[in-house]
C-alpha cells in the first residue's frame, strides 16, 4: 500500500478533550483504506476506551455529562455490540 493523503477528524477521549486526529489515507490496486489508529472505531467520533466504558457498562454517575454521549447513542452502541 502506498501512502496517497491525510484525512482529519475530530475524536472526543474522555475527560471531554476534543482532538483533531490526522488519518493516513493509502490507496492499492486503484482503491483507498483509511489506515485508523488502534484507539479508533470506524465510524465513530468517541475514542475506542470511551466506547468500551458504555458497552460495558462501567458509567459511574460522577462523571459529567458533557463526556459522554447521549442515551440514544450509548443505548444502539449497546445493541449492534460494537466492540465484538
């Protein structure tokens, strides 16, 4: 594979730090992979510890709000099992 750009994105850790990530984008055989940083999900903006905490559900009530996502969200995280 050969390197071909960077992409951002903005990822959301816990304790609210918002940063914006720079992702290699690298392309074969006339196709493009995103090659993400094992601290990532596809398709997610919450960083991969953030998401384990809601799927298993190891959310202590002293952690502020803004850290997290809403009900909705961490309520399909848990039903489509993200992580497995």
């Amino acid at each position: 594979m050969k390197y071909r750009s960077s992409c951002k994105r903005i990822v959301k850790f816990p304790g609210g730090e918002k940063r914006e990530i720079l992702i290699p984008v690298l392309t074969c055989c006339g196709k493009y992979k995103r090659d993400i940083p094992e601290y990532l999900v596809r398709f997610k903006h919450y960083s991969k510890e953030t998401i384990e905490k809601v799927v298993s559900e190891d959310v202590s009530e002293d952690i502020l709000y803004e850290d997290f996502p809403s009900e909705v969200t961490m309520k399909r995280w848990r039903s489509q099992k993200i992580l497995s």
